[in-house]
C-alpha cells in the first residue's frame, strides 16, 4: 500500500512537472506570438525589407524570414504614391508584383509597400518646378557654403513638393537639389558641384544635407545626390516622414532608400541602406 501511494505520488508530481513546462512553453510561444504580431515591415522602392520593432529599424536578412513575410503577409501597396490593393507580395525578375487576375501585376516607382499594426499614409504629391522665389529661398542656406543658384544653373536632379507636413494647416516645402556634375558660378568665376536638402517651414526650417565642392577641391568621395520618393505617416507618427533615395555617379550607388522621421522637434534619418550604413 505504501508502495502504491509512493507511486501515485511520484506519477502527480512527474504530471505537475510535465503540465508546468507546457503552461511555460506555450506562455513563451505566446508571447512570441505577440512580439511578432507587433512588429511591422516595410518596403521602399528596392528589394531591401526593413522591421520595425518598438522603434527600431532594422534590415531583415534572413532570407528563409523573408520568405515566409511573403508567404504569410498581407502587404498595403502603394504605387507612385497612391494606395493600390492590400494583397500579398512578390519578388519577381528584380520587381515588385502582386498576384491578380492578370497573373502578377508589376508596381510601378516609387513604391511602398507596409504590414503590421495599423496603417501607414501616403501622401499623393507631385513634384514642383523651382520658382524665382525657391532660388531666394535656397540661397539662404547654400550661401553658407559659398556658393548660389539661380535659373541659369546646371542640375542633375531638381526636386520640390509641397505638403502639409506637420499637421500644422500650413504647407511646408521640401527641396532636394542636386548637380553631380560641374557647373558655372558667375559670383565665384568657378565650375563646382552641389546638393542641398532642404526642409523649409517660415518658422522652423532644416538643412538636412548641404555639400559644396569646388572643381580644384580634391574629394576622395563625390556628391550624393537625393531624390524624393515619397511622403509618409506611419502607425503612431505625429508628423508625416520622408523617403529619399541617395544617389551616386559612376555607377558607385544606384539605390539607397532613406528614410527621415520628425524626432525631437527635427528630422531625423532613422534608417538607410546597407551600403550606407557599412
């Protein structure tokens, strides 16, 4: 009788013991569950996949994790900057495709392309001609670098959108200008490259980049050139970010999404790509 109480208790306590380590494993796999549901991913104009992760942004490089996103994840797609279906996604011949009755529809530039937790904004803009005025307004920054322009300068890109970018009621413009090449300054008599990137508010504007190169300056590096993507709000962003893509000539750098958030009363760039970030 003894003997059989002992075993009784011996197969209770080895229950106990068994049901505990279930209880404990399937709390962890919920709260995996729960870790990853509160991720998000997001997809700018190449075939880079970036996860936001309480703020953190990072690359996914795991190549069987971004097999299994496309597998699993239902992507909102945005193309040249309006919302165009919320379906899965595909990496296809080096393009972006979702599937619809046609077989696999190609998402044309700029793109971008988000899952997870609420929803991003995309804001439709369009890109703006330099009036005489953006010239007045950009040489107040690019004097500080000793150099000017005017409708008579060379530009390799010459980028302007205006939108209401903090929320304020009031449009604010955002200039992103670029000559990779030499051009003529008639004030300094000198052939020089240039790019600026400015966010102009009347009350509080920012120089996100500003480079000047004279063409008798030896420079290990060039210009990098940034063109805009797209204006975006994420899920629990006050303000409406922005998506450039960095450039450089001689075929050094193609694409590099980048990406600028509103973070203590400036822009901040919160993620590039890789080959900027090594």
């Amino acid at each position: 009788m003894k003997k059989y109480n002992r075993e009784i208790k011996i197969t209770v306590f080895l229950v106990s013991i068994s049901v505990l380590i279930l209880v404990i494993l399937g709390g962890f796999f919920l709260y995996q569950h729960i870790q990853e549901e509160n991720k998000a991913y997001l997809l700018l104009y190449d075939n880079n996949i970036w996860e936001i992760d309480n703020g953190n942004i990072t690359d996914v490089i795991d190549q069987n994790k971004i097999n299994d996103l496309l597998r699993t994840k239902e992507f909102e797609i945005y193309s040249q900057n309006q919302f165009v279906t919320k379906s899965k996604i595909q990496f296809i011949n080096s393009t972006w495709k979702y599937p619809s009755n046609k077989g696999a529809t190609f998402i044309k530039y700029p793109m971008v392309a988000y899952t997870g937790p609420g929803s991003i904004e995309v804001a439709n803009t369009k890109i703006e001609t330099l009036e005489e005025k953006d010239y007045e307004i950009l040489n107040q920054f690019t004097k500080e670098k000793g150099y000017t322009l005017d409708q008579n300068t060379n530009f390799t890109y010459v980028e302007k959108t205006s939108f209401d970018f903090d929320l304020d009621g009031k449009e604010e413009t955002f200039y992103a200008v670029t000559n990779l090449y030499d051009s003529y300054d008639e004030i300094t008599e000198e052939t020089r490259s240039f790019q600026i990137v400015l966010y102009y508010d009347e009350e509080n504007s920012q120089v996100l980049s500003n480079d000047y190169v004279p063409k008798n300056e030896e420079r290990k590096d060039n210009i990098t050139a940034h063109q805009i993507i797209s204006i975006i709000k994420l899920p629990n962003e006050e303000k409406y970010g922005i998506v450039l893509n960095k450039y450089k000539s001689m075929g050094e750098l193609n694409i590099c999404p980048t990406l600028y958030l509103y973070q203590n009363d400036h822009y901040e760039q919160v993620k590039t790509c890789k080959e900027m970030e090594s």
